[in-house]
C-alpha cells in the first residue's frame, strides 16, 4: 500500500461550511467559532489516521530534537496541533475579508523585505506550511508597489483563492498551478524577475512525483525537500529569501531571511543550492521550537513519497 501524498489530501473540504464559519464570526465574534471548532477537531483526530499520525510523528521528532523542551507526543498534544490548525483556517478568512486588525502582529522581521521593495529587485520568496501562510502574502500586498505571484502545486489552492475572491473580491492572489514547469512558465518567471516582482513558493512540499528533491538535515533526521525553489532563484539569477510568520502567544511574528543571493560567485559553488535548502530547514527547525504546534504538513513527511 502506497503512502498518501499530501497533493491527494484537500485541506479545505468544505466551502460552504467556511462560509457558515466565517458567517458566525462577523455576527458573533470569535469565541463561538473556536467553541465550533472543538468537535469538528475531535472527529478529525478520531477518524484522519493520516493526520493523526503524521502529527504524533512531527511532535515526537520535535520533543528529542528539543531535548524533550517541546510538547509530548500525546494525545491531547495531537489534538491542540490539528486544533491550531482549524484556528489557523479561521484567521485566513479574516485576513483575506479585509478586517487584518483583528489579529495581533508585529513586522519587526521585515526589515530585509523592505530593503528588497526599496531596490525594486525581483526575487523568489520561499515559504513554509508553518504559521499562516496567507498572512505572510497579505502583508506583502500592503505595499502598493510590490507584485506577488504565488506558485502552487494543486488545484485546492487555487479552489480556495476563489473562496477567498467570493468573501472579498479584492483578496484574490495571483496564483499560477505548475504541476510540472515549462518553457513557457521559465520565460513568464523571468519577465517577472526583470520587471522586479516576488515569486513566492513553497519550500516544504515534495513535487507531485516525488522527484527533484534535495536531502536535508531537518529536527535530527534527513528528510527531502523540493529543489524547485532554489533551481529557479539560480537559473533566474536573482536573491532567495525565505518568509514566515509563526503564532507565538497569540501574535503573528513575521521575519524574512535572505538564504542566498545567487551572485556569479554562488552561481559557480557546486554545494550552493543543497547550502540554500539546508539553510531554509534551519529555519523551519527554529521556528518549529518556537511555535511547535504551528507546523500544518498533515502527512508522513519524513517517508519518500514512492515507499511502500
């Protein structure tokens, strides 16, 4: 029996239920939504095996790599991860609703990000599935100046950008799904790129067919990230930084990192990109111990996806 790819796993199951959702929040406020949100959770942990167990691995891995600082692998502990998760689902209505002062946020990290705007230099933005991904692309379109196209893998991205678009017709992204890159998506990339835009993509999911990965050292074991995100910023020639935005106590802490500005000096360093991707897992390990229930890769993340 073959491991479930995390491609095959809809995150977001059901449109009309966030709607319902979203609808109790702008009538009642938040509490009643996280009161919802209880057996929702609870039947997820009961009947997801997948997501049960990929959350007991993560935390497991979490609690040695902390030296057992960080949550156990309980349980309970499972059930506040995936918890987390639906509060993460109900904190990206809001933002894209347009009521970002809802949330409580600092900006204290983004002080490259907004060197990199002033120079108007194109750039790819890597990003993980740690915190709120929407709230990262969201602060990026506070600048009136700045253009972001986001790259996805799947349609359910796409499907939940039209969600999105149907609350706020002005919180639509650009969103291009590339299954697998062209020529013609290289040549559009590098328009972007010389025109001095963002591409964002996400650093921490496998490719559909399980290739073009680049082993990395990530809470003390080897796991494989895609290598898209650092191929690309190479062959285009320009900086790859890498963008979150964890919860600690209730805030939303945004922080960019440069990882590489893939100069002719980087260009040329054959270990340049697997130094790039290892420095990337540097970051999500850091911002895992920070944040530990804020990491939301609900499948077996450190099996190749073509095991059996």
């Amino acid at each position: 029996m073959g491991v479930t790819h995390w491609a095959n796993l809809n995150e977001i199951t059901a449109s009309t239920g966030i709607r319902l959702v979203f609808l109790v929040y702008r009538v009642f406020g938040r509490l009643p939504v996280l009161l919802i949100l209880y057996p929702v959770i609870f039947w997820f942990l009961l009947f997801n095996k997948t997501a049960r167990n990929s959350s007991f691995d993560y935390l497991n891995r979490l609690y040695l790599y902390s030296n057992k600082t960080s949550p156990k692998p309980t349980y309970l502990n499972v059930f506040r991860h995936l918890y987390a998760f639906g509060e993460c689902i109900l904190d990206k209505l809001i933002i894209w609703s347009g009521h970002l002062e809802d949330l409580e946020y600092t900006l204290d990290g983004l002080n490259g990000f907004k060197t990199l705007i002033g120079e108007n230099s194109g750039a790819v933005i890597v990003v993980s599935h740690i915190g709120n991904l929407d709230f990262c692309r969201a602060i990026a379109l506070q600048y009136p100046n700045l253009k972001l196209t986001v790259l996805v893998h799947t349609a359910h991205a796409v499907n939940f950008n039209q969600l999105l678009k149907s609350i706020n017709p002005e919180s639509a992204l650009n969103i291009v799904q590339v299954s697998s890159f062209s020529m013609h998506d290289a040549i559009l990339f590098s328009e972007k790129i010389n025109l001095g835009e963002l591409i964002s993509i996400a650093g921490d999911r496998v490719p559909l067919k399980g290739e073009n990965t680049i082993p990395v050292n990530f809470l003390g074991a080897q796991a494989n990230l895609p290598v898209g995100p650092y191929l690309l910023a190479r062959a285009l020639g320009c900086p790859l930084f890498s963008l979150s935005s964890i919860k600690v106590d209730g805030i939303y802490q945004l922080g960019v990192q440069e990882l590489s500005k893939w100069n002719s000096e980087e260009k040329n360093d054959p270990n340049g990109i697997a130094k790039s991707a290892q420095a990337f897992a540097n970051i999500l390990s850091e911002n895992c111990l920070k944040s530990p229930f804020q990491w939301f890769n609900f499948y077996p993340f450190w099996q190749k996806t073509n095991a059996s």
